[in-house]
C-alpha cells in the first residue's frame, strides 16, 4: 500500500463495504453485544459476498445472519453464542454441526495473541494458554520450548484478516479513530488486518481529535474507509454512548429457539434486505428506543 | 418468605465463602459475579474482581447485573478499563488469585468439557467453546468449579478437554463441597450440603469420587446472604433482561 498520506478517507457505508471481497477473511471489532459494527455488517451482507472467513474474539448472531446469507464457510472465535440470558444459538448449531461451517475454536487469549502477533509483525506468540488441553489438537498450533528456560509453551500463529470492520466512538476524516471504555481487541486488529474500515458514532475535526490524541486507538495509516454512522452499533451497546436493546435482542432468541434457520432468514429479511438504508434500519426501532437507550446509558455510568 | 434457597442461591453463598479477603477473583457473570459480590458484601470487602472484558475493580450496580463480560454493566466504574489481550496475560504474569468456571462436562480431575458432545469431528451438540474459560483454568492460581449438580455433568471421560483442572481447588455443587487434595488427585468429597446425604451424591454423580475422613456438614445460606443476593438481584432473581 502505497499511500500513506493524511488523506480524506471518508466514504459511505456502500462504498466502504466494497472493500470486502469474495474469499476474505473479515475480523469482526468489538466484543458479544458491544460495540458490534451492525451499520458495517447489514452494508456487507447485503452486498452477496462468497466464501468468507470470519473471526471474531466472541461471536454473536451477527455470525447467525452472516451463516443464514451463505456467506461464510468458516469462523474463528474463542465463543459463540448469543449472550448468557439467551443461551447457545440454534442457527450457529445448525450450520456447524451440518459441516457446512466450520468452527475454529481457540482460547481467548489465544486468539487475542494471534491478532496480536500479527500486530507486532511476527508470525506467532507463545503462550501457556491450550497446553494439556484439546484445543492444541488444532493443527496450526505448535508446541515449543522457551528457549531461554526450557519451559513448553504453545505457539499459536499469526492471525492476519483480509479486513476488519471496527465500529469507534469519534474519527476524524483521515481515520484516527477514539474508542471509549473497553477496547476489546480492537487496537490489535487494526494492525492486524490488510484493510481496516471504521464507522464512527461520530466524525470530528482533526484539530478536536489531537487535543485528545492520548484517546487514539486507531491510528489513521492503519484505516482505509471511515464512515459516520451514528448507532452504528445498535441494537449492541456502544460505551456510555447506548446501552444494548435487550427486547430486540431477546426477540431474536426467542424466535431462533423455536424456528432456528428459518427465523433467522425471515429476521435477516426485515432487519438487513428490506432497509435499504441504515436510516431505514433505524427506523425500524423508532427514536423512543433508541432514546431510551442512551438514557440507560448515562444513568449506568453516572 | 419462603426459607428454601434455590439451587443458585445455595451455589453462590457456598461459592462466596471460598474467597478470602483482600484477593483478586477473575469472575464470570452469572453464578461466580454473584458469589464474588456477595463476598465482597459479607466477609471479604477488600475483594477485587476482575472481569475478561478487561475490566478490573467495578461497581456492580444492585438490579443491574450484566449479562455479558463485555458490557457497560460489567465494567461500571471499574478502576481499570483495558483490553481482553491485556487482562489475560496479566492473568498470565500470575495475578489472579482466583477463577471461577463451570461447564457442560467435568472429570473427577476438574477437567472441563465447554466444547463439543459427542465426536470433536462431527459433534452432535456444538457447544459455545472455551470463551475465556481455558485461560482461566490454566492462569488463575487456585480455579473454583461451580456447577449445579447433575449426573449427566459428572463423567469418568471428558468428549473434548476444553479446559484442564490442574489448578482445581474446589468443586462447589448444591450438594456437596469438593476438593482435588487426595493423592489420586481425584475429586474428595469433603462437606455435604445441609439435608443431603453421602448416597444422594453418589446416585447424582456420574464418576467414583474419594470422601475425607471428616466429612463436614456447610451451613445453610444465612437470611443476610439471601437478603444481600436478593437486592443485587433487584428482587426475586430478577436480571437486568425482560
């Protein structure tokens, strides 16, 4: 990549989401239900991507839609469920236990070293995490001795996704990203990855950005696209900003329990084909909820 | 009010009693962040928890329990707000004291199944995965198993060893208190849960498990550590979800 100039990176949720191609392997930000990058993803499906890989460090059933689209034939992730309340998911169950996905288990931390090795320009990180278990089965780890100590260590390898899709709280146009609370692995990713997109809840001056420039997670030569897209995360939380929407996301549980694949087409259908636009999207839940989201937020973190 | 506990409320007084004061517990929501408040709220106020969304020290807010690791209920005014990389491998460097885990399957040597039913290769049941409970079970100095006690749990072989029991201290179930002490490193049963006899464990038990010498009697969840486990929970167990 040649160019690493401060340049004018915005660009819209279409535009952005054409840096995915068929065949990658796109690393998801965030974590479970925060800081998702739903406006990111519903843009990414929706454009009939073929045979991707995902990874993601705990997936939610954003790995469901992207499963029900036949879009991925392979997911990397330490967990997938939808969330403790709502127990394990019947669509991810349906897919990998048919052989039709296949479900590349690592530990937390190790899947955390991987981005991180790939971060740092390695090609692995040796870790104490898998050893005496079943998870060092998994052929791309390898056993190693410390060579300082002698000690047996496991080596896991370089993750490097193709993309990632980072959703942040304020970016300014060159891609600087700022993330609030918990960074998740996002920080490692970014490096990670071959090309880095970002939506931000919100796009800000350069100048506002470098008075905070302690806050910068992402650092604009890692990023490709920045896109602003307000509840971009929604109906996930995104730190002090929203609290996640429990109802919707209970309703998707409820409606997978009973009717698996299908409701999670019929619910792929209504959320991602049908709204053209992210507005559309939102509309859906309507400004009350989104509104009383954000109250939650405030008073939780009071 | 009804004086029985539930069986999760017996599971969090018995696993709240484990933690000493003035140690790091790294805590899962559900069961282990109930104990581990519990404690903090009864015998052990100088008790940090950590949490695997990189949150170390937070103030969990009574009726606003999280459902997830990674979310604003969980990392409430933590003291330290970092990334799950980095809050593993301090568990890593040898930080944590303690963690909790539990699971769909577990071996008298505490080792723990949170993978797979049936054959790895083509699973019957595809469970969620390690998550960070392999971590837990490899770093956390001592690793506290809490689980409700069902036969089906307790097998002599693991289908897949997601997580090793080489630091399982205890194995705490709404029936009994276990210990790995023995010299086959088997799980010891060490305390009976009040009203429960040595025989209901052993028809509940799906492996042979080793008995103390002494086997102690717990005593039963205090009308206080009910009481303290009924307001975090916002009353009648509630959660934050619906």
């Amino acid at each position: 990549m040649g160019d690493h100039s401060l340049r004018d990176k915005r660009a819209t949720l279409a535009e952005a989401a054409s840096l995915v191609k068929d065949g990658d392997h796109i690393a998801i930000g965030g974590c479970l239900l925060s800081r998702t990058p739903i406006a990111l993803i519903r843009e990414v499906i929706r454009r009939r991507p073929q045979r991707l890989e995902l990874s993601r460090n705990l997936a939610c059933y954003e790995a469901d839609l992207l499963m029900v689209a036949g879009e991925i034939t392979r997911l990397t992730t330490s967990w997938m469920g939808i969330g403790l309340p709502w127990g394990v998911s019947k669509v991810m169950r349906h897919f990998v236990e048919s052989g039709q996905v296949e479900f590349d288990e690592w530990s937390h931390l190790a899947l955390g070293l991987r981005y991180r090795a790939a971060a740092m320009g390695l090609s692995f990180l040796p870790t104490r995490s898998m050893l005496g278990s079943d998870l060092i089965r998994n052929k791309q780890v390898k056993l190693m001795a410390d060579p300082f100590t002698g000690e047996q260590l496991c080596a896991v390898p370089a993750l490097r996704p193709d993309v990632a899709l980072i959703h942040v709280h304020r970016a300014d146009r060159y891609g600087n990203g700022q993330i609030d609370g918990y960074t998740h692995m996002d920080a490692d990713i970014s490096r990670a990855a071959g090309r880095v997109i970002l939506s931000t809840e919100e796009l800000i001056e350069p100048e506002e950005l470098r008075r905070h420039g302690d806050r910068t997670t992402v650092p604009f030569f890692t990023v490709d696209a920045v896109v602003e897209a307000r509840f971009g995360a929604f109906p996930h939380e995104c730190w002090g900003a929203y609290d996640a929407d429990f109802d919707a996301i209970g309703e998707y549980a409820d409606a997978v329990a009973v009717d698996g694949p299908l409701a999670a087409k019929q619910w792929l259908e209504r959320w991602v084909l049908e709204p053209e636009s992210f507005a559309d999207y939102l509309a859906l839940f309507g400004d009350d909820r989104i509104a009383a989201r954000r109250a939650t937020a405030a008073e939780l973190l009071a | 009010m009804s004086s029985v506990a539930t069986v999760d409320e017996i599971l969090a007084v018995s696993a709240s009693r484990l933690l000493e004061d003035g140690k790091l517990v790294f805590a899962g929501v559900g069961t282990p962040l109930l104990a581990s408040i519990l404690a903090q709220r009864t015998h052990a106020p100088r008790l940090t928890i950590v949490v695997e969304g990189g949150i170390v020290g937070p103030d969990i807010k009574a009726g606003e329990l999280p459902v997830s690791t990674n979310e604003m209920r969980a990392g409430r005014h933590a003291s330290t707000l970092t990334s799950i990389t980095d809050i593993f491998l301090m568990a890593q460097a040898g930080f944590f004291d303690y963690g909790f885990l539990g699971g769909a399957q577990i071996d008298p040597y505490g080792n723990i199944n949170t993978s797979v039913i049936g054959d790895p290769s083509r699973p019957s049941i595809r469970l969620p995965g390690s998550g960070g409970a392999n971590d837990i079970a490899t770093h956390c100095r001592e690793v506290l198993i809490v689980t409700a006690h069902e036969r089906r749990r307790f097998v002599e072989k693991l289908d897949f060893l997601t997580s090793p029991g080489v630091n399982a201290t205890r194995l705490v179930t709404n029936l009994a208190l276990f210990d790995f002490a023995g010299s086959s490193r088997r799980a010891r049963l060490i305390s009976l849960q009040p009203g429960v006899d040595l025989d209901d464990v052993r028809a509940a038990t799906g492996f042979e498990f080793e008995t103390a010498e002494q086997i102690r009697i717990l005593e039963p969840p205090t009308t206080g550590e009910l009481g303290a486990l009924d307001e975090l929970r916002g009353g009648a167990g509630r959660t934050a979800v619906r």
